[in-house]
C-alpha cells in the first residue's frame, strides 16, 4: 500500500472526526502554551532580576513539574475516548483488508500529524503569550518588566521534548491497543462493558473509610505544622476515596434502591434507575476526575486568592512594627551589661532617627525567652525522650514553641494592671489548648496557671513559627532565669537565651524606612567592633518595608501559579465534561429509541435523559463543594503558616469561589449537552430537544 494512501487515510480521519479531534487539538495546544508560558518566566534571566522575581521562579519552577504530570495524565487519558471511538473504523478496515500493520501506519501517521500541529501550535502561543504573561507576572509583584519580546531557547527545548516524549507514550499505547484486539472485538469494542453491573460492597464500604479518615484527619488536627504534614495523605485518600465511591460506590447505592420495591416499581424511578447503574459503571471513573479537577481548583483558587488579596494584613502580622530589632544575650553578660547594652542601641536609634527628622513612634522594649519543647500533658520537656507517650512517629504533634516573658514587661505594653505571686503565671495558648490548672518544665520548676489570657504581645515572631505555642508570663526575671537553665542543662551550648526587643513604628515611607533600617545596622556593626573588648549583644534588625517585596513575591507567585494552574486544571475538566457527554450520546442513542418504540412518550423520555445526565454531571460539583467544606480546616492551618489569620475572609473568597466555579460549570454543561441531546434524538427525533 503507498504511503500516500496512509496519509490520505489519516487525514480524512481526523477531518472526518472533527466533533472529537477539535476539542482534542485545543486542549494540546492550550497544555503546550501554558508549559512554555511557565517555563520560560521560570529559566528567564530578565525576569529574575525584577523585585522578587528570583522567588516567584523558584515558586513557577514548582508549577511546570505540576502541568508536566497533570499533560501526560489528561492527554493519555483522552486519548484513550478517541481511540475507543474509532475502534469500530478500524475494525472495518481490517475486514476490508487491511493489516494492523497497516492501521498502526495510520494511528502513527495522525498521532504525528496531532503532535507537530500542537507543538507548533502551542510553543508559538506560548511565545506570543509570554510578554503578556511577564507582564503580568511583575504587575503581581509590583514592578515593571521592559516590552522587548524574546523567545527563551531552554524553555523551547524543553517544551518540544516534554510533548514528544507525552505523544511517544500515547502512540505507543495506541500501537499495543491495535495489536491486543481482534478484528470482531474491534467492531463491537462500543458495545463492550454491557454487562449488568453487580455491587461491590468491599470497594464502597473502603472508600467510605478512606474518606472518613481524611475529613477525620482535616477536623481534629490543631496545629498548623501537622496540618502541613498530613496534608498530602488527607489528599491522597480522597482522591482514593472518591474514585471508589464514584466507581463502585455508586454502583452499590443504585443497587440497593433497586431492592426498595415500593421506589423501584414506579415509572419514573424504574427506568432512570436501571439506566443509572449502567451510567455510573461506565462513566464512575471520569466523573471522579471531574471532581478531583473541580476541588483542586476549588483549593488552589480560593487559598491563593486570599493570601493574595490579604497580602498587606499577613504583612502586618508578621512586621507588627515598622523596625524590629533583636538583641540576642549570651551567657556570659552580667544583668548589668544586658542593661548598658541594650541603652546603648537604643540611643543610637534614636540619633538615627533624629538625622531623618524622625520619632519612633508606639515603641516597645523588653525582653522574652523562647524555646521548643514537647508538651505531654501539663508537663513541657526539653529532651524529647523524657516526655512520656511520646515517640519518633508523634513528635510532631505534641512539639510546641514556648515563650516566657516577666510580668513587669506585659503590663507596661498591653496596658494592664496584673498581678501574681510567686510560683503562679498567667498562659496564652496560641492555636492550641492547655486545660491544666498548672505547668512543669523539665528541670526548671512548676507554675499554677492564675488565669488565660486573651491577648499577647506581638513581634512577628509567632507568626514566623510553622509550630503552634505557649506564652506564659512569669512574676520576675528569676522565672525566666530558671526555664533558661533548664534548657541549657539539655541542650548545653546550643541552649537557648532570652532575647531583647526594641520595636517601634514610623511615619514616613517605606524607602526612608529602608534607609533607616540599613543605618541602624551599620552603626549597631560599628558599635559593636569598639565594645570589643566586651560581651556584645549578636543584633539583627529587620522591618517591614524591607520584607515587602518578599511577600508579594511569595503571595504574588502562589496567585499566578494558583490561576495558570487553574486554568490547566478547568481545560482537563472541561474535555473531560465533554468528551463524556459525547460518550452518553452515542451509547443512550440506540437505548432511548427503543424506549419511544415500546410505547414512552417523548415528554417522558426527555424528562428521563434530563433527570439522568443532570444527576451524573452535577454529582461532580456537589461532591467537590464537598471536599472544599471538609478541607477547609486543614487549608486554614495552612494559609497560617504564611502569616495569614482571617477566618473570614478565607471563607467568603471560599464561597465566592465556588459559587463563580458553579455557574461556569453550569454553563460548560448546557454548552457540552447540546451535542449530547443532538447525538442521542437523531436526525429523526431532533425536535425532541429543540
């Protein structure tokens, strides 16, 4: 046969299937341009020297591992519809005639002809997408890129072999799938898998537990790091979970109500029933992947979405002031030396400010210690081996940050007028709970708890720690002696010692700030060199104008991998959406004439298919919104970690959220179901639906 002819065939057959290849087509080249657009702001040496574009390529690096594996999943997937579609054509052809040889010619010659037109496709999208998406990408970040367009060579040489090793697999896939059937099984392979579905009650029961672990694990877990930790397992049993349920899980329930006589004998519920058992055998597996699809958009929108929007306020929590300093003691000083030194810092700030016609305003100056421990019970240990019930596989869950401060101290800067006598302290647990009446630290002594308190002093640095903690106020600076030598006596050299803090807020802007910042610095470096002679204070200075641009680099990069992910997940979802619909056209199409044969009236018949197709399509969506409801604990932990602490605010984006992503897919729906009800009536029956 002449090559010519293989060719022919190949095009005609994509032509010729144009309603299940254009989609196909759109989708690759959409997949294409979205990895170029991320690779090339990822490896561009342009974009690294914007403000904070360094972290955001670290962040999008991330993502293009994410679409890599998210390609190969979704194209070899739908691959998979295509060629099922066919395979009657090419059991036609092989009757005809034709050897496998000669139909892997052809699948070879139009999975050739898909991958150059896609790759081509995408990479030159890409490349006329990718000053847009760099301009973007910097307007996030708050800075501006140059409008000289380049065409990034690695991110090009990347893309192009990624694909074709992605199309290589698929065509090898399609190359067994041929050799594997039989001439009849290709001609019946689309009415394969008719067989009555039974119910597996071992799948559906197991997936019900996967899932009640997950939620489980999502709603009593307290800290902010362990929610960190067993975020990915929770992730991993509900995406084992909703595939069983959708698959067998659904299955079974139909199954059961079938046994309901007094629901089952009825017009209404006797064919849309029986018909739905079919459906959800076949069609379990992909309406699972829409709803994983749907929920990961949901999460990664609505979280990032939030950081983002609430940038200023996470900012502010962690830069409580405008200047932080911290003067870190050693053992070696004397009461005495802490005090001088700390006088010292302090007027030199003040000279500072006062050569930028500048006050420290709000200012605040103290001292606190702070150590991690592992609590068991109402007894805080130093050694993690001493703590009982406490192990290698546990740690995690019972290790807090502790903070200790005098009472002295907390009454001056909150204002208050408290009291305490020897032995008692007041606790304010953050992000966990304490309901003992008193606490023991290892090796230093016992507090009774006088009371909790609702409010802490605040430098950022709780909000820095991934750990949930302990802040307890303690009568006197003896107190604070004792915890730091019953850590010392642990740790030795590597113990930990009270910290000094001198903050305050200032009225001018950030780049005075910065500068103020930077001087400080300098001159405590210098003071430091001339008290040589002496114990120095280790001192660091930050402020919140300096970290600005950290932040909307991280916040910044989360938002726009957050959408470019969003959009990759949503193209998946769609052709998933429609590549389904076309699937219950062509198979119902045959079914549903019988119906109207046998005496259903056309009202009735529509009113089957509707109620059918909105129950298997919607099911995705409700199952997803949720998944969000339940994981939405754990992704508030989470989004904690990044200094983020309005409940709801994350909520309303949440909502928000889901409620945009509703009505697109309602609309995705009404647009896809179209070719199904075109497919299903016929040309006979059109009418039907019009």
């Amino acid at each position: 046969m002449k090559s010519g002819l293989y060719l022919k065939l190949s095009v005609n057959g994509i032509k010729k299937n144009k309603k299940l290849y254009l989609p196909y087509l759109i989708t690759c080249i959409c997949m294409v341009m979205m990895f170029y657009l991320i690779d090339y702001l990822a490896v561009s040496p342009q974009f690294a020297k914007i403000k904070g574009g360094d972290t955001m390529q670290m962040i999008l690096g991330f993502g293009s591992g994410v679409i890599s594996i998210f390609s190969l999943i979704l194209l070899y997937y739908t691959n998979s519809f295509l060629i099922r579609r066919r395979q009657r054509e090419f059991g036609l052809y092989h009757i005809l005639g034709m050897g496998k040889i000669d139909l892997v010619k052809i699948m070879v010659l139009e999975n050739l002809i898909i991958s150059v037109l896609t790759i081509a496709g995408g990479i030159v999208g890409g490349i006329l997408f990718s000053k847009l998406g760099e301009l973007l990408a910097a307007k996030i970040l708050g800075s501006n890129a140059g409008l000289s367009m380049k065409i990034s060579v690695p991110a090009l040489v990347a893309t192009a072999l990624l694909f074709l090793v992605i199309f290589a697999l698929i065509m090898l896939r399609m190359i067994v799938s041929v050799y594997r059937l039989k001439p009849v099984e290709l001609l019946k392979s689309e009415k394969t898998g008719e067989k009555p579905p039974k119910a597996n009650w071992i799948f559906a029961v197991l997936g019900l537990l996967l899932l009640g672990v997950a939620y489980y694990l999502s709603l009593t877990i307290k800290d902010p790091l362990v929610a960190m930790i067993w975020f990915m397992v929770a992730v991993v049993l509900v995406i084992l979970a909703t595939y069983l349920l959708f698959i067998a899980g659904s299955v079974t329930f139909c199954k059961m109500m079938q046994k309901k006589k007094g629901y089952y004998y009825k017009t209404n519920h006797f064919i849309s029933l029986s018909s739905m058992i079919y459906r959800m055998k076949r069609n379990g597996a992909g309406l699972a992947s829409i709803c994983i699809l749907s929920t990961m958009v949901l999460v990664m929108v609505s979280s990032t979405t939030s950081l983002y929007l609430s940038m200023e306020h996470g900012l502010n929590l962690r830069y409580p002031k405008s200047v932080q300093i911290e003067m870190y003691t050693k053992p070696e000083q004397t009461e005495e030396m802490k005090e001088n030194q700390n006088g010292q810092i302090i007027e030199l700030v003040q000279k500072v400010l006062k050569e930028h016609n500048q006050t420290a305003e709000n200012p605040e100056n103290y001292r606190m210690l702070t150590v991690s421990g592992i609590v068991s019970k109402n007894e805080i240990y130093f050694n993690p081996e001493n703590a009982p019930g406490v192990n290698e596989v546990n740690t995690f869950d019972h290790l807090k940050m502790f903070y200790a401060l005098p009472l002295e101290a907390y009454n001056r800067i909150m204002g208050t007028n408290l009291e305490l006598a020897p032995g008692e302290a007041y606790l304010y647990a953050k992000d966990s709970d304490f309901p003992y009446d008193q606490i023991t630290v290892e090796n230093s002594g016992t507090w009774r708890i006088k009371g909790h308190l609702d409010k802490m002093i605040s430098n950022g640095n709780n909000m820095a720690n991934m750990n949930s903690s302990f802040y307890l106020v303690v009568p006197g600076l003896e107190d604070i002696k004792a915890l730091e030598e019953g850590n010392v006596s642990v740790y030795g050299v590597n113990g930990s010692y009270e910290k000094w803090y001198y903050n305050f807020d200032l009225p001018c802007g950030d780049e005075e700030q910065i500068q103020i910042q930077n001087e400080i610095d300098k001159k405590i470096n210098v003071l430091a060199e001339q008290e040589s002679d002496t114990i120095f204070f280790k001192v660091s200075t930050d402020s919140r104008a300096a970290s600005r641009a950290d932040y909307q680099a991280l916040y910044g990069g989360l938002f726009f991998l957050g959408i470019l992910l969003g959009v990759v997940f949503i193209l998946g979802m769609v052709l998933i959406i429609y590549y389904k619909q076309i699937t219950e056209g062509y198979e119902d199409q045959d079914r549903f004439q019988i119906l109207m044969k046998v005496g259903m009236t056309q009202k009735e018949v529509r009113q089957t298919i509707n109620s059918q197709v909105m129950t298997v399509f919607f099911l995705p969506l409700v199952a997803a919104g949720i998944h969000t409801a339940f994981a939405f604990p754990m992704i508030e932990k989470m989004v904690h970690l990044l200094a983020f602490s309005d409940r709801k605010f994350l909520i309303l984006v949440t909502v928000c959220s889901y409620l945009v992503f509703a009505l697109f897919y309602i609309i995705v729906y009404m647009v896809t179901s179209k070719q199904y009800y075109k497919i299903v009536s016929g040309k006979q029956e059109e009418s039907l639906f019009s």
